[in-house]
C-alpha cells in the first residue's frame, strides 16, 4: 500500500512559505515487526537456550529497510528471517515448519503464503540483471500479519 503525505503551504508574516505536514496523528505504523513482538523477543532473549541476537538484528534491519522503502533489503531479510527460524521449533527447513508444526487453520495457511513468498524472494536474490523492467516493488512483500504471527510464535516457543 502506498501512502500519500498532505503538505499544507503556508505564507508567514514575512511573506516566506512553510511547508507544514498535515495529519500527523494517522502516520502509519513504519515498522513492518510490531514492537510488541521485538518488545518481547528482547525481553526473552537472555533466558533462552538459542541465541536470538542474530534474529534481533534481522528484525531491526528488517523495520528500517521496509519504513526507508528499500524493497529489496525487505525482501531479502524477510528470506533470511524465514530460513533462520526453523531450529526454534526442531527443524532444519521453513517447509518442515510450516507442514509439521501444530497451526491453526488460519496460521497454517499463512505459514504456507510465507512457504511460497520463496520464489519472490528467490527472484530478488538470483534474478540477474537484464533489458527486462524490475517488477519487484515494497508491496511484494508479504502482508506483516504473516511474519508477525510466526515471530509470536517463536516467542511462545523461545520462552523458558
């Protein structure tokens, strides 16, 4: 989804222009993670048995490639985040997870889209370059809910 900003002009005493930014109060959450979940990644990490620095780093890379729009930053550490995972709940690949892990209807399904989102992320890291315009935009990326919902259950299953 792409997000129109409304610039007010305004003329001071002086005659000068401002540009002011109107609507401040409904920005939109920049952050593709919830803080609520680094929030409680954060607070988990120190007490569980996997080291979660690394997941922590992709996370936070992750949120200021997607609020700086480098889409193919978010892309790729969406991939990487989906590939680092699996140890957490006993496998070795994302496709064990989202096939073998006890979803509900709902998360496995999501599970399955983010299984799948692979091959867009396979175009963005493999995909070289040709006379063919790029297709791949910000809004390729998953819908956060997705990742959100996996991250919070890694918490689940990270806690002591």
């Amino acid at each position: 989804m792409r997000w129109a900003y409304l610039f007010v002009k305004e003329f001071s005493a002086t005659g000068a222009e401002e540009a002011t930014f109107s609507g401040a109060d409904t920005l939109p959450n920049n952050s593709y993670i919830s803080d609520k979940i680094v929030a409680d990644l954060q607070s988990i990490a120190d007490s569980s048995k996997l080291n979660c620095e690394k997941l922590l780093k992709l996370i936070g890379e992750l949120n200021a490639a997607y609020s700086g729009g480098r889409v193919y930053s978010a892309l790729a550490i969406v991939r990487a985040i989906i590939d680092h995972i699996p140890p957490i709940f006993g496998f070795i690949k994302f496709s064990e997870v989202h096939s073998n892990w006890a979803w509900g209807r709902t998360d496995k399904n999501y599970m399955l889209k983010l299984s799948d989102f692979r091959s867009t992320a396979d175009d963005v890291l493999h995909r070289q370059i040709s006379s063919n315009v790029d297709l791949i935009e910000i809004e390729d990326l998953p819908p956060r809910t997705w990742l959100n919902r996996l991250l919070q259950e890694c918490v689940q299953q990270l806690k002591p």
